[in-house]
C-alpha cells in the first residue's frame, strides 16, 4: 500500500509540474477565435451571457475507475458521468424584491455504481455514482430578512448543502467527507427532496440553522425525480435536522469552524434482529481548520468529522473521519490542491446485521490539477480495509481519474 502511495505521489506530482498553469486543454475558442472569455478565465460563449440578475453555470464532472486489488470484482473498470447546470435569479436585481434568489438544477447522471460492482464498499469510494437519473434536482427559493440575521430557504434541495459539511473535504471524491454516512434518509444527493429551512446567525461567529424536509426517501421514493407530492402526505415521513456552530479566526488569520448537529427521521425502520423501530435519531460533528498559510495560494487545511446512529438499524455507528489538504504545493501552481483523508466506519454488530468485521476503513490520496480555468485533472488512488465488513473480501485498492469541465 505505501508503495503504491509513493508511486502515485510521485506521479501526479510529476504530471502537475509538466502542466503550465495557463495551458489551454479544451476545445472552447479564444477570444482571438471569437469565444468570450469571462472574469473567472472560463471561455464559453453561450452560457456566459444571461440576462443580467441571472447566472448559468454547468459542470461535468467524469469519473474512470479501476479496481487493482481486492474487492468484488478485481480488475473491474467503470466510466461514469455528472452533469450539473446550475441556474439562480438575483430577485433585486430582475424583480426589485431584496435579498431573495431562487435557485434551480437539472442533474444527469450515467454510469454503473463502482462500489457495488466493483470494490463492494459500505461508504462509497466515488461521489457521483448513483443508479442514472435526469431530473430537476433542485427549486428553491432563499430569502435574507432585511436588517434581521435570519434567512430562509424553501424548496427542493441538497440537504448538505446546507447541514452536516465539512468545507476542507469538498475536493475529496470519496463520499463520507461530504457528510457522515450515518445520518439515515439525509435528503442529499441523488435525492434532495422539499424543505423548509432557517438560519439565524446573530454575529459573523455564531450560526444556528434547522431544516424539515420530505423523509419519503426511506419508503422507497426517489425524491430527486419527484416534486412536492410526498411533503406532508403519504407515506408523510419528515427528516429533521439542526445545527449550531462557531466560526472564528487565530491572530495569524488562520479561519476554523465548529458544529453540531442532531437529526431526526421519524419513518419506520427495519431492526436487525427483527421487527420495527418508528424513527431513527442520530448527531453528528464538523470541524474545520486553516493550519498554516504562506500566502494566497499556498496553505495546508485540516478537516474532522464525527457521526452516530443508532446500531440497531444503522449498518454504521460511529464514523470517524479526518484529512488535510494541501495548497500550491508545486511552485507557480498555486490553484492545485494535494488531499489525503482516512474515513473510518464502526459497523453494527447486532444480529442479523451480516457483517463479518468490525469496521471498513478508506484510506485516499489525490492531486487536483488544474490545467486551465475551465479544466482540471484529479489522479486520485483509495485504499479500502474490509470493503463492505465483509471477511470474504480482499482489501481494495482502486484507481480514479477524475476530470471537471466548467462552462
């Protein structure tokens, strides 16, 4: 295993120092070819031009994985895509109606689930694979009270937009740093559902936030293809969640952040020694750290998080993850990003659980090159210690390049 880390240490910092930061790795026109370029550096001349008080952005993001060890299916491969395109309405600018914008995302996904078929991980090593959709994802509408520290936000969206993230795992392409997968029926990708939200930060340091959303996930019911129909009626199952934080700064200016979160479901949930239990209830914590930075583009962030849930009907208790992640590493490559993460997962131990080892364990490398303003690279290489809690498996070890197009 550290073998292969060195090996792809070694490699991807190779490729990142053999990538000029300006180098134009897509097929968009330059200005001198007639395409636009826009503040951010991205070249594309349709999506760059809406209506004033009105922002498209899209993102494709693919994934191409291969199992060199273990798991499932060894030497298993799979492609994979996911197409966000991203709309929101500044309410000021195009109604006159302060502080208000809606949102809207149209999501398409495709391509096999790689834990299932290949490593037969528990958390999932790739976070866009899903079972193929194409779906309005998200509709909302937020509202900042003028003069007030309160906002609102109503409508469909990704529960972890919102709760339960850890800023400094964003980059990770493994799942668990995105939330805890012990939060049962988390209403988050590929199924965000309707909600209603508030928010109350009474300073810039204290934040305390509560969410209520459509729970019809656990019956069953994809809420990323479906509108309101299921919000407070059949089958009526609700997902609640709060969370109270700190934010703060060091003298050096080094920003960190503290939450807490409880949520609760309150379906009902097969036990696994039998019978029912109406409702799941469980919390969670986030933290976050900016460890040291030298300047603008060079720095080395911390992530932490912790989760429970309830053993008897969650096949993960505690889960414990942690990761750093490094900024500008390489001279004059400041936008690049060097991340390694480890996400531990305590299985239930309850009978009729099925699990023949205590834990699973994920273990990630990657480096994020960014070849231009539009484009970037991630190598990424995980290694997984009893995929699945399963005896019968071999440790895995898989291998991702992922790309990420913005337009």
């Amino acid at each position: 295993m550290i073998q292969c880390v060195r090996y792809l240490g070694a490699g991807v910092i190779a490729l990142a120092g053999m990538l000029p930061q300006s180098a134009v790795g897509f097929p968009p026109p330059t200005p001198e070819e007639g395409g636009q370029a826009v503040p951010d550096g991205r070249l594309w001349p349709v999506f760059n031009q809406p209506a004033e008080g009105v922002t498209v952005e899209g993102t494709l993001i693919f994934d191409a994985s291969i199992n060199l060890h273990g798991g499932v299916n060894t030497n298993g491969s799979a492609f994979r895509h996911l197409l966000d395109i991203n709309i929101t309405l500044d309410t000021e600018t195009v109604f006159g109606l302060e502080g208000g914008t809606v949102g809207l995302l149209f999501q398409n996904q495709n391509g096999p689930d790689a834990s299932a078929q290949d490593t037969g991980d528990l958390q999932v090593f790739s976070n866009i694979d899903a079972d193929g959709r194409t779906q309005l994802a998200e509709f909302w509408y937020e509202q900042v009270l003028p003069d007030e520290p309160v906002r609102l936000v109503v409508g469909k969206i990704d529960a972890n937009a919102l709760f339960a993230f850890v800023e400094h795992g964003a980059e990770f392409i493994h799942s668990s740093p995105g939330f805890s997968p012990t939060i049962l029926g988390f209403p988050s990708y590929p199924d965000p559902a309707m909600s209603v939200n508030v928010f109350f930060e009474p300073s810039n340091s204290v934040y305390f936030g509560a969410g209520l959303f459509d729970g019809a996930l656990n019956e069953g019911l994809l809420t990323g293809e479906r509108g309101p129909s299921t919000f407070f009626h059949d089958p009526g199952d609700l997902f609640m969640i709060a969370e109270a934080g700190s934010r703060w700064a060091t003298t050096d200016g080094l920003e960190g952040r503290l939450g807490v979160g409880v949520w609760h479901h309150n379906g009902t949930f097969a036990k696994f020694d039998g019978g029912t239990e109406d409702g799941a209830t469980g919390f969670y914590v986030v933290f976050d750290q900016a460890l040291w930075r030298k300047d603008e583009q060079r720095g080395v962030n911390l992530f932490a998080q912790y989760g429970y849930a309830d053993e008897r009907v969650s096949e993960i208790v505690h889960h414990i993850g942690a990761g750093l992640t490094v900024d500008g590493l390489i001279a004059n490559r400041g936008d690049d990003l060097l991340g390694l993460m480890g996400s531990y997962a305590h299985l239930s131990d309850e009978a009729g659980a099925g699990f023949t080892e205590d834990y699973e364990l994920a273990i990630e490398l990657f480096y994020l090159a960014r070849v231009n303003g539009s484009f970037s690279l991630k190598p990424d290489l995980q290694y997984i210690i009893h995929p699945g809690g399963d005896a019968s498996l071999n440790d895995a070890l898989v291998a991702t390049l992922r790309g990420e197009l913005t337009f």
